[in-house]
C-alpha cells in the first residue's frame, strides 16, 4: 500500500514538473531565440522553475531540500564539480551558485525550445560521442562563460550514478581546472535515495547537497582530481549514512543494503 501511495504522489509530481517545464522551455526558448543572450525575464522564470520544483517534491512526494556550504564558493570565476544521483541535483544548486554555466551534453542543446532556453542561459555544450575532440570547444565555451562572471556547474562523472555506486571520473573536469586557472568547490549530496537515476517512484526524506571547502587553482590536474574525488565521495558518503541512520522510508535493493551495512563499519567506501 505504502508503494502504491508513493507511486500515485510521485506520478502527480512527474506530471505537474514536466508540463511546467515544458510550459517555461517555450517561453524562456522563444525570448533565447529573439535575444539569444541572457535576459532578466529568462532568468527569472529559470530561477521559478528551480524553486518551484523544490516546493512540489516536498509538498507533492515528501521530499525536501535542504543545501548547505554557500559559504564555500568563492567571488568571481570558479568551477563548481558536483555529484550526480538525480535530476533533483540541476534545480536544486541552480539558484545557489550566482551565474551558473552548466555543462550539458549535445542532445539536450538540441531540442527545440530547451535547447535555445538553455543557450540563452549560458549553458556548454559538450559531445560526448566526440570524446576527447570535444574539449577544445567545450574549453572555448567555459572560457567565455568565465569572461561573462559564470560559475561552471559540471558533474564529472558525466551522467548520474547509484548511491554508493563505484565512482567514475573523467578527466575532463581537471582539464578544464587547469586551463582556466580557478578554484574547484565539490559538491556533495545524497539525492539519489529519494529520486533514483531508474527509478520512477520519489520516496520521502530530506534531499541534501553541500558545497565543500574550495580546491584552489595551481594544482597538477591529476592531484586536483584526485582530491576532488575523495573530497566529494567521503562527503556524499557521510550524508548518506546520515539519512540511513535516521530511517529510509524506501524499499532497498540487496546490494544497496550491503553497501550501507559496509558504510556503518567504516569512514568511507571510497
């Protein structure tokens, strides 16, 4: 019964997100398209777009938001790395990080209405199926965005993941670190509990995500991505075991039971 509820929460939510994002990508895409810069209005109604899903995950499937460490992210240019676990993550640190610049893989640039909704907010472009000949542009295109006063959202992992799941790291984000000389802030965060990468039923509890302490520029981008990794994995391990211990109002899979079991015997599994 309690999955049946959950389930009928979670499709009211599902249909109330998609049609407001629908309704705004039309709006915020047509004023891109005529302007084709960053305007006022486009990035007021982003901003509503962000809040307003953060208030009907919690007032619709139980799911609240709480993001912390703001404090962290410094003035000026930076590149903010985050964990990726759901689509929570994109609305929920979006309204926290001044003038954000999400990096976003071609396909969605490419959709009509979003795409240019998505342009006129300074979002990169990538092609991943263009593998490391992609970076040049992406370079190209991060470094006017830091010109403009953005902050480089990206999640180095290149796609969500599991909680717990074994972290993958691309390159690309040490890449970019040492060409544009600026600081890194991880960004730990536990989404993936309440709104999994395959799973369409949203659970109930507290969502969180919290900026880390910066990783400063002049590192060798092997020793930043190193530590990016650590910093982010133990952080977002840490938060996870939080939300266990206080009870997880969600069925678990074998294996995510054994990863948490694991957790509570040691710092980090990472």
């Amino acid at each position: 019964m309690q999955t049946l509820i959950q389930a009928t929460r979670s499709a009211l939510f599902y249909i109330l997100f998609i049609g407001q994002t629908v309704l705004l990508a039309l709006v915020i895409g047509t004023i891109g398209l005529i302007y084709r810069r960053r305007t006022p209005v486009g990035w007021a109604l982003a901003r509503y777009w962000c809040r307003s899903n953060s208030w009907l995950m919690h007032a619709i499937a139980g799911v609240g938001t709480n993001v912390s460490g703001m404090e962290n992210i410094p003035e000026g240019g930076c590149i903010i790395a985050a964990k990726h676990q759901s689509d929570w993550d994109v609305f929920a640190i979006f309204p926290h990080t001044g003038r954000p610049a999400y990096v976003a893989k071609k396909e969605l640039m490419r959709i009509p209405f979003f795409g240019w909704a998505a342009k006129s907010l300074d979002c990169i472009e990538v092609d991943r199926k263009k593998g490391a000949e992609a970076i040049p542009l992406m370079m190209l295109q991060a470094k006017g965005a830091i010109e403009r006063g953005c902050k480089i959202v990206i999640f180095p992992e290149g796609t969500r993941k599991a909680p717990l799941a074994p972290p993958d790291y691309r390159f690309g984000v040490a890449r970019m670190y040492a060409e544009l000389g600026v600081p890194v802030v991880p960004v730990a965060l536990n989404s993936g509990l309440f709104w999994g990468r395959n799973s369409l039923i949203l659970w109930p509890g507290t969502a969180q995500a919290r900026f880390l302490e910066p990783i400063a520029p002049g590192l060798p981008p092997k020793e930043m991505l190193e530590r990016l990794k650590k910093a982010i994995e133990t952080e977002s391990n840490r938060l996870i075991a939080e939300a266990d211990a206080a009870g997880l109002k969600r069925p678990l899979s074998p294996d995510l039971r054994e990863r948490l079991d694991r957790l509570k015997d040691q710092d980090t599994i990472y």
